[in-house]
C-alpha cells in the first residue's frame, strides 16, 4: 500500500511563505493568532516545532515514514486543543507531551508493536547496571536505543529521556508499575551490552591497526 500523507486541519501548510511580521513573534502572541484563525501563523507555528518534534516522534518509532505519520497526527491534535494551552507554560513542551502521546498510541495501533507493548514477564534475567565506559556520539546512542524492542525502547525513551516516573509510565500504557520497572531495567541492560561490546570492537580494531 503506497503510504500516503495526512494533511493538517485548516490547510495551516498550505502557505509557501510567512507574514515577515510574524517571524520575530513569540509563541503566546502566534498562538493568539493562530487562534483567530490566521493561517500564516499556524504554518510559522508548525515551521518552528515540526523539526525538534520530528525527533522526539521518531525516538518511538521504527522508521522516519512512521514517525512523519505520528508529527502529522500530532499536530492535528496540537491545533484541534490549542485552546487548552495555558500561557503560562512552554509551548514546546505541551507539544512534545502530545507528540509522545500520539506517539504511544500510534505503537498501540500498530499490530506488531502490540504484542511488543505486552510486556510478558516470563524468562526474567538478571541484567547488568553498571555503568560501561563509552564513546558514542548522540546520534549513535539514540540509534541503539531504536533497536531494542518496541516495548523496551517505549519504556526507556519515557523514562529516561522524558522524565515519567514508573507510575505515570504505568498508567500511561497500562502496564503495572513493577513492570515498568523491570522493561526499564532490561532496556538499560541491553543498552549496557551493546555498548560494551562496540566499546570492545572498536578497541581491537585499533590494536589491529597497530599491528600492522
């Protein structure tokens, strides 16, 4: 099935360019504007986050295809509840919260991640917490985090990198804290793993080029 691209409510990408007098606004006057209905300040507002959220949706997910899927949906809802958002607050993170919550039920959707997010306690293995001396660069940690099971990478990105406590994880996806506990544990293990060992590959490439 070819994939196919969802559109946001009231065409906000529509616009090729941006009101000039807009690009200096800050996010609680573009979010007044956006709120009477002017279209070049929700294309401005999407211009300004879509990046940054692109980012945090594709931390959830198994391909960029999946995680453009979960920004367009998420922004749908960003301007279906605009008029929730208080002022008082950051703009960017009550829109990160609704990308990892589009995000979340994007996996739950999905039948394969289903099974993923079951979370079976059976087989349970001790894992290693300490901690690995390592060398990776951002890009390279976020890619091994990719690759751990979908349940193992939910849990790890909510936790570790958004901040949820194992409770709110918990009721978030329906799992009992305790388990949050132990995917969370299993997640790093694995994470520890693989990090030593291409700590270990990269140290015995060096020495065989020393070798040489």
């Amino acid at each position: 099935m070819a994939h196919q691209t969802k559109s946001l409510p009231c065409n906000a990408l529509s616009y090729i360019f941006v009101n000039t007098s807009l690009i200096g606004m800050n996010d609680q006057l573009l979010v007044k504007n956006c709120l009477k209905g002017k279209r070049d300040a929700q294309q401005l507002l999407y211009e300004r986050h879509a990046e940054y959220m692109l980012g945090v949706c594709y931390r959830y997910t198994k391909s960029i295809t999946d995680a453009e899927d979960v920004l367009q949906d998420g922004f749908i809802k960003v301007f279906r509840n605009l008029h929730q958002y208080k002022s008082d607050g950051e703009l960017g993170a009550w829109i990160r919260r609704i990308m990892v919550n589009t995000a979340i039920n994007f996996l739950k959707q999905q039948s394969r991640s289903r099974i993923d997010l079951s979370f079976i306690e059976d087989n349970l293995h001790p894992v290693s917490t300490d901690d690995p001396e390592i060398s990776l660069t951002v890009k390279e940690l976020a890619e091994l985090i990719r690759q751990l099971p979908t349940g193992y990478q939910t849990i790890f990105n909510l936790h570790a990198v958004e901040g949820y406590t194992h409770v709110e994880i918990g009721q978030l996806l329906g799992i009992h804290e305790g388990t949050s506990r132990s995917q969370y544990a299993r997640a790093r293990g694995l994470l520890v793993s693989w990090i030593k060992k291409n700590e270990t590959e990269n140290q015995n490439e060096v020495y065989a080029q020393t070798r040489l």
